[in-house]
C-alpha cells in the first residue's frame, strides 16, 4: 500500500488535531494496509470520545505517491454542568480537585463509576464509614448534565484506642506508631479502616526490631 503521509480528523468541537497527534504520529509514514488501518481505529476507539468513527482515503498528490487517512468522527457530548447534592461535610471545591471529571471534558460513563468510588474515599479519609455515593445524568442541548448525590452519614470517631497483651511496651509508645488516632483536642479521631493494616504491620515490625 501506499505512504500515509498525512492523518486528518473532520468533526472535532471539543477535542483538536494537536491532541489526536500522540495517537495517530506513529501511522504517519506507514504503508497504508488493513492491518494498520484496524490498528488506528482500534486505539481512537479504546478513548471512549467518539460516537460514530468514518473513514476515506484520499490521494496525497496529483501523482497519487501517497494517501490522506481522514476520518470523520461524531464526538460524544461534553459534561455541560457539575453538580454536588447532600455535601454538607465536605465542599464542593474540594470534591471536584478529587473527582476525574471536570466541566466541559467528553462524557465517558466508566470516569463516572470512578469518580464515585474517589468520592467515597475520600469521605472514607475523613471518618464517614457509612457513606453512599450515586450519580443521575441528563442530556440538554449542551451536552449531559451530571449529578453526585452524597449520603454522608454520620462519622466513626475512634474514642480510645486499648491494647492488650503488651506487658514489656507501653501502652504510650505503641499508640505513637500508629497513624490512627483517638479524638482529642484539635485531633478529630476520624476512623479510617484504611489504616488498620498498616498500623498493625508498623506493631508487628516495632516489636521484630
């Protein structure tokens, strides 16, 4: 097959040619076959952007010495606005510095499962063991509309934190090893199961050293 000398998009509003380069560069220069053709439309597909993906082959010259890939794509709609509801806790600013998605990015349904998930992490962080996270979307003329609604629940708070069987090491030093902390004085206490391993593995090596 003939040089691919040059790969054009027709159809792009949000996303530009510069950003489909790190893609399509490697093809530039390849003979064209359908190897390589499935190949590329393979990995534009795998970026979720697109709704419908179609393509032609045009000579690059009167001579027809190489070939034009163009494709002609439909873009999926953009996230036109961001909502938070039932944050009461945590704000709004700093759940979206959490979340992958932001206004105006494609909307790709599989960031939404993640960005739920970031959610509930980070609530997680804070001590709300009990929180629930879901998401609603609606399509307007300007894209989806995207909501978060947060069912924080009420904190665990770690009121004492007691050890038995420690008759050579304090009480005292072993509660300076771990990251989890009881509620005191400008010390919220917020219970983090995420730190249970390791505070255990942090016991376990103080007591092999």
């Amino acid at each position: 097959g003939k040089k691919i000398k040059k790969i054009t998009f027709d159809g792009l509003q949000t996303l530009t040619s510069t950003e489909m380069d790190p893609i399509t560069k490697e093809y530039v220069g390849e003979a064209f076959s359908d190897d390589v053709y499935l190949d590329l439309l393979g990995k534009l597909l795998s970026l979720e952007y697109f709704e419908n993906i179609a393509s032609n082959v045009e000579p690059y010259d009167q001579e027809n010495s190489a070939c034009i890939l163009n494709f002609v794509v439909e873009e999926r709609p953009v996230v036109s606005s961001l909502k938070f509801v039932g944050n009461t806790k945590i704000s709004g600013t700093e759940i979206k510095d959490t979340i992958s998605i932001k206004k105006g990015d494609i909307f790709i349904s599989s960031n939404v499962i993640l960005d739920e998930r970031r959610i509930r992490e980070l609530y997680l962080q804070k001590g709300y063991t009990n929180v629930r996270v879901s998401s609603e979307t609606e399509e307007n003329e300007n894209g989806i509309s995207l909501v978060f609604t947060i069912n924080e629940g009420r904190p665990s708070i770690v009121t004492s934190i007691q050890f038995t069987g420690n008759d050579v090491v304090a009480s005292k030093t072993l509660k300076g090893l771990l990251s989890q902390k009881e509620a005191k004085l400008l010390q919220k206490g917020a219970f983090q199961e995420t730190l249970l391993e390791a505070d255990r593995q942090a016991i376990i090596s103080y007591y092999q050293d």
